[in-house]
C-alpha cells in the first residue's frame, strides 16, 4: 500500500517575516528538510503545497517534485490541506503522512512511526506526552471529511477531534515545535 506525503509550505511567514519554506536551517530550506523527512521515513514522493512566493520556492529548491499551488493560500492552511489532498487524489495512495514545513525538529523516525500504520481507512497523529501532534497520518477513507471541514488555520483538527485516532509516541524522537520567528531557528 502506497502512503504518500504531504508537506504544507504555503505560507508567507508573517510572523517570521518571510515564508518559512525558504528559511534555511541547518544547511536546507525548510521545504527541503520536511521532503527529505518524509522520503528517509518511508513515505513516497507525494506533493508539496506552495502559494506565498511559490516561483522563489521552486526556483530556490529546484529538486522538489510534485510541487501544487494553492491560490487561496492567504485564507490559511485549511485551504492548503484541501489542495494538497485534492492533488493526491489521483495518485494511487492510500493514506497521506502531512507535515508542516516549519516543524524541523520532526524526524525521519517519527514518520516511519507514524506511517506503519497507514491503511486506507487510519486517522493517526504523533504523540508528546499528552499531546497530540505531528506527523498526522491521513487515510484515503478520511480525505473528504478532511477537506470539508479544513478551514483558515485550523487545518485537520475539528475533524480529527470528531473521530478516533490513534496517537503514537513519538517524543522521545522528534519535537514539534514550530518556528514562529527567526529566534526559534
């Protein structure tokens, strides 16, 4: 069963005061860091979600495949979510692992965690304790629920909250913290 990525990179950083897949950390863009996550964890080549500044992104990363522009970007990661989804709808994946670009403290072991359980039908997210977080594994049963209800920043929450989900550790081997603003580099 093919379980594809997904990487949220599509906004314009205002807090950070650029878009954060062009933020360079450790060496990479950030865009590159989540798609390199994603591949060393196990998970196919999927789709990467751009919007704010797309053509510097591409141009700055010229490596990454499956690249989608979300034009309503602005409106928030829900619509990002929705695109990205929308775009692996042709593919033969039967579940998608998302992560956002800006949590670079997510690892390969981590995904690999998370997408052992991929089946169509898996609603699973990363576990910090007592938190849920990412990598957030989305089987192709739940793809449309997802996207009907992914809306402004809020992404998958309402509807992840709505159903069951497995939550797997993973804080002994990943951090999702986000990076807001240059300081969290």
């Amino acid at each position: 069963m093919m379980t594809a990525g997904l990487v949220l990179a599509a906004g314009e950083g205002r807090r950070y005061g650029m878009p954060k897949a062009l933020v360079r950390h450790r060496g990479k863009l950030l865009v590159e860091h989540a798609v390199e996550t994603l591949r060393l964890g196990g998970v196919a080549d999927g789709v990467v979600v751009l919007g704010a500044a797309a053509e510097r992104v591409r141009a700055a990363a010229p490596g990454l495949a499956g690249t989608v522009v979300n034009p309503g970007w602005s409106s928030g990661m829900g619509s990002s979510l929705r695109a990205g989804l929308a775009a692996l709808e042709g593919t033969g994946a039967q579940a998608a692992v998302v992560l956002l670009v800006d949590m670079p403290g997510v690892t390969p072991e981590a995904v690999r965690r998370i997408a052992g359980h991929a089946s169509p039908d898996a609603l699973v997210m990363g576990g910090y304790g007592e938190r849920r977080g990412h990598p957030v594994l989305l089987g192709r049963e739940h793809w449309a629920g997802v996207a009907a209800t992914a809306t402004g920043d809020r992404g998958a929450r309402d509807y992840l909250r709505a159903h069951d989900v497995l939550v797997v550790p993973v804080g002994d081997v990943a951090d999702d913290t986000d990076m807001d603003v240059p300081a969290d580099a």
